[in-house]
C-alpha cells in the first residue's frame, strides 16, 4: 500500500509561498506524493500547483478534488494539462461534485442527478486530456474542440466516489477514487468491491483518505478532531459512509493514538485492499510531525 499526505492552502500564511514551503518539507522527509485540497473559499488550486511543481521537484500532487460544477470540461482540461506541462507530468487529477449545500445554496446551480452529470462531463474531459477532439452532446453538459498543448501528458484521472453508481463510472472510466471519512470495513466490502467489478481486467486504485494524529494526548486530539470535522457529520454522502461503519461521530474515522496505536489503524486499510493511504495530519506542530513520520515508517 503506497503512502501519501493530505493537505490544505489556507494554514494562515500567503498560500502560495506556504504551500511551496510545505511541499519541500514533505518532499525532504521521504514522501513522493501529496494530494491537496481545493475548497470553495481557497485561492485556485491548480495555479498553485503548477507555481509549487515549478519550484519543488521529485514529488508529485493530486487535487482531492476539483468540483466539476463550476468549470466546463475544455477549460479544466486547459488548466490540468498546462500544470502537468509545468510539472513534468506529476499532476493526479482528481474530481468530484462538490456537495448539495455548496453547489445550491453558494452557487445557485441544480445539484439534481449527479452520476449523469459526472458522466457528461468525463465525455468531455477524458479525450481533450489524451490530446483528442472532444464531440459531445450532453443534457448538462457539452464539449466540442480540441486543444493544442504540446508536449503535456495526460493525468491520471480520479473520481470522488462513494455511492454504488458513481463508484461503478468510476471504476468503467478512470483510475479509480479518492475517499474521504470512509473507514476500512466499507473501502474493503462496498469501495474497492464495486470499483474493481465495474473496472473488469483494467487496473483501478483506492485511494483513501482520513485525519490522523499521532499523539500521547488522544483525548485532547479526539475533541480538536470533533470540533474541526464537524460538518462531515452532516453532510449526506459523509454520513452514509459514516454509518456504514458504525461510527456515530466524524472524530471517529480519524485516527488518533500513540505510534502503535494508529499503525494498527493503517493496517486495517492494508487488510481492506486500500492503494493508497493519505493521511491528514492535525494538532500541532509536534503532532504533525510525528504522525507524518509514522506514516513513512509505514510505507510497503
């Protein structure tokens, strides 16, 4: 099972040169991949990334993820294939709908029949990615033209998924899904399941990720994780996951404990068939560091 982190922009600090910051610290620690989050009030990810892969080398970023509402699929394609030019084709493309409360009541935009949504909208992005024409007609969505970015690979593309239907067009029409707050008896009897029936002989990953806390202190950790993870209790596709695994609260899927203690964890998505674990790391400082330095420790 690969190991990556997951992270933020916002830390209080001038995004960019923070997250240029950041993404070295990682990198001279040992880790090759770092996913990163885009939400709705942070500056534009993909601009950061391809300031970051300019200055940072030998690492690789993934967005976790890009919501597809706000932006076609011919000027998302421009942006990705431009920071992969940049990057030297170290560029994961992630993607997802962004979430009812967000998309309806922020930007005014219908939220109805997400899969056929994401579906239109891969029909056009897949091809201009490969550097082909795109020529589809959708009910939501429609792509025609091509681009002309030469020399700029395409990403590997990833679905947010958890319901069973986005799961399966994920694993017929990308490289698989990055998971949030989904614990390792769902990523190993629901996720990979469907993922990889619907993927057939085509390789598909799991890419999971969870907060996670090493500490000496787990009580003081769980009430920060309560307070700081709160809205995923909330929202719908969150909580569906959250009650598949029998946890009641969000501070639950984080994992939290002394070294041992939260390795154990990581072992149960190893046992769980999960690709790829990234882990978000929270407390402080000190915190932070322990937990990125279990999480290499854990590398296979």
């Amino acid at each position: 099972m690969r190991i990556s982190v997951f992270g933020y922009l916002s830390d209080g600090r001038s995004p960019v040169d923070g997250y240029v910051e950041r993404l070295r610290t990682v990198r001279d620690e040992g880790f090759t991949r770092v996913w990163t989050a885009q939400l709705p009030h942070d500056p534009d990810l993909l601009t950061v990334l391809a300031v970051a892969t300019r200055e940072v080398e030998g690492i690789e970023v993934g967005t976790g993820v890009l919501p597809i509402q706000v932006q076609h699929p011919m000027a998302l394609a421009q942006r990705a294939l431009t920071v992969n030019l940049v990057s030297g084709g170290r560029l994961l493309l992630g993607v997802g709908m962004n979430h009812r409360p967000v998309v309806e009541n922020m930007w005014g935009m219908s939220w109805d029949r997400p899969v056929r949504r994401m579906s239109e909208y891969l029909d056009g992005l897949l091809p201009l990615l490969a550097g082909d024409p795109a020529d589809a007609a959708g009910e939501f969505t429609t792509t025609r033209g091509s681009l002309q970015i030469p020399g700029a690979p395409a990403p590997p593309v990833y679905v947010a998924a958890l319901g069973p239907q986005m799961l399966r067009l994920a694993g017929r029409r990308t490289s698989g899904t990055v998971t949030w707050m989904t614990g390792p008896r769902t990523l190993g009897e629901h996720v990979g399941p469907t993922l990889r029936a619907a993927a057939g002989d085509r390789r598909v990953e799991v890419v999971a990720a969870l907060p996670i806390c090493v500490t000496d202190d787990a009580a003081a950790a769980r009430a920060k994780a309560a307070r700081d993870f709160a809205v995923y209790g909330t929202l719908p596709s969150y909580r569906a996951m959250l009650d598949r695994e029998g946890w009641a609260r969000p501070e639950d899927a984080a994992l939290i404990g002394t070294e041992s203690e939260v390795a154990a964890r990581i072992d149960e998505l190893r046992a769980a068939g999960v690709d790829e674990f990234t882990g978000a790391p929270f407390g402080s400082s000190e915190e932070r560091a322990r937990s990125r330095a279990l999480l290499l420790s854990c590398r296979s």
